[in-house]
C-alpha cells in the first residue's frame, strides 16, 4: 500500500491550520459541521475570522485552496487537513518551563481539578499541537489516589524508563499524550475511561472491548486510555504503559511541578528516554513553538505569585467535552 502523500505549505500556514483545529475541537468553540456543509465556503471564513482572525488576504486564499485541494469533507473532518501538512520543523534546546492556565488565561489551580472527570481537558506540551490530557485520578468512590513512580516498559525494544508519578496535593495528577503511539489518533478517539464508565462494550468513540477490559482488570487498573481507531489500550495508573496493542509504545508523559504554596500547576519536561509523541524523531522538535513561548528567554524555571496572571511562558488547557454525554 502506497505511503499517503505529505503536502509542504508555508511554516505560517501550517501554524494558522494547526490554531484553527485546536478551536474547532474545543466545546466552547465548536465547528458546526453540518452548517458547513450547507453554507461551505463562507461558514469556513467567517469561522475562522471569528475564532483565529483576523484574517489577511493570504489565510483566505489558503482556506479557499483547502477546499479546492482536499475538498469539503476532508475540512470538516479536519484531522486529513492537519495530517496532510509537513512544515519544517523547528528546535527547542532544552524544554521550557509553562505554568499550565485555562482558556482565560488564570492559572489551574490543582486541587480544583474534578476527579475522575469525564471531560477531555488538554494542553499543548511541548510545541503547538503536542496536546497532553490533564487527568486527576481516583477510585471508584471519585476519592483522588495516589499515583506511584514506576518503570515503564516499551514492547518495542525491551527497554524500560522511569516514570516519576502523580504530582498536586494527593499525587494524582498526571499528564499524558493525547495523541496514540500507534497511528496518530486524536480525542474523542483515544480519552480517559474512568472508573464510572469504565466497563466492557459501550459504542464507538466509547468502545471498550471486553479483551481490553479482563487486560486492564489483570494489571490492577480501574480505568484507562483507550483509543477506538484500532484498540491500543493505556494504564494512566502505571505511566500510561502499554496494556493491549496494536500500539508498541506507551503514551509519553509530561512531567508536571506543583507548587504548594499557589496550588498551580506547570508543565516542565518531557522523557527522553521515553518513546517521543507520534511521528517526532524527538519531543524537542515539532512545526511550531507555543504562541506563548519567550524564545528570547527560552521560559526556565519561575514560580508565579499567587492571584498574578502570566505574560508569556504559559499553555492554556481547552476542554474537548464529554464523550459520554448520553450514555
């Protein structure tokens, strides 16, 4: 089978395509699908106008050339649109310090992060587009738990790396790609099962298989990440190891600080000795820096006063909604 063809675009393109799909997938922000495929073009401009504007002569002809080019369906679908692209990348020397915000830009505070929420919450660490859920554990009671420092096993060679835990006031913070090791797919697709609908069969993008689940159950997890394209299966309770293929390699995680004086949260580092997130030969590489990163500073290590607001070195959660909602 022949390889899916790489369309090269514009560093400032891509960057542009990259921020309009973070707003079409945020719940706040939806992209109406249906309302575009009624109205085409136009919804396509004036959404993009209203949600990553304004919009100069340039973006315009690039979203008239999407929709010539790969045609409506593949734009409302938006990931073929983002996956066809291949910018040159760009190099981090060393990964930045981001104190984690949401979409108003006011610092997350930890212990105010629903437990075993259903809501798929993610940031972009550490370039634009590496989104990364943002999942506080807990038991079946919806009591947080404390997630323990264990070696990670990679099915792909053999090897192990060392993941540190949870981290907020009970440890039950972490942080893990959203993206599968597999083949690259994306939320609602792959998401957070926990506890309270975290049973065998349900319906696509909520499928658990029954093999998935006795899986789960014998490596002691009461929930999981599992992603519906294929079935890789995660343990977010043991670094996001691998529990069924066809994925090889476990999730990477992003090391998080909290500091306990403010209660806030920061994404700090990745692993290198971790498989790096999907179709990166390294997570210091990527298409683009975060907007809010200070390449003049290049954001180390800060902590933010309690009630101030950041000016650069942040990333803002969004939240991709509920995918059982109805069940």
């Amino acid at each position: 089978m022949m390889n899916p063809v790489k369309v090269i675009i514009k560093r400032e393109d891509f960057i542009f395509a990259k921020r309009l799909l973070w707003k079409m997938r945020n719940k706040e922000t939806r992209f109406d699908e249906k309302k575009f495929m009624k109205e085409g073009k136009d919804y396509l401009i004036d959404y993009a106008e209203k949600n990553v504007g304004p919009l100069d002569p340039s973006k315009r002809a690039f979203l008239k050339g999407l929709l010539i080019g790969i045609g409506v369906i593949a734009v409302a679908s938006a990931v073929p649109l983002i996956n066809s692209l291949n910018p040159e990348e760009v190099t981090l020397k060393k990964f930045p310090w981001m104190i984690i915000v949401n979409s108003d830009g006011v610092p997350i505070e930890a212990s105010k992060i629903p437990v075993n929420d259903p809501e798929i919450l993610l940031f972009e660490y550490p370039m634009l587009g590496d989104i990364t859920f943002l999942i506080n554990m807990g038991d079946e009671n919806n009591n947080p738990v404390e997630i323990p420092p264990t070696n990670v096993l990679i099915p792909q060679t053999g090897k192990t790396y060392y993941f540190p835990g949870g981290v907020g006031p009970y440890k039950s913070i972490v942080a893990y790609s959203a993206i599968c090791q597999h083949l690259g797919c994306t939320p609602p697709e792959i998401h957070f099962y926990p506890p309270q609908y975290f049973k065998p069969g349900g319906v696509v993008p909520d499928f658990l298989p029954p093999s998935a689940y006795q899986a789960a159950i014998s490596v002691g997890a009461k929930s999981v990440i599992h992603c519906d394209c294929h079935g890789s299966t995660y343990d977010p309770w043991h670094g996001a190891a691998v529990i069924t293929g066809p994925t090889v390699r476990p999730l990477p995680y992003v090391q998080l600080y909290w500091d306990p004086n403010t209660d806030y949260l920061y994404a700090v580092s990745m692993n290198t000795n971790a498989p790096p997130i999907m179709d990166h030969t390294s997570d210091l590489e990527g298409a683009a820096y975060l907007d809010s990163y200070n390449e003049n500073t290049e954001c180390p290590k800060f902590l933010l006063s309690k009630g101030k607001m950041p000016t650069d070195c942040y990333t803002s959660t969004q939240d991709y909604g509920n995918p059982f909602q109805g069940e």
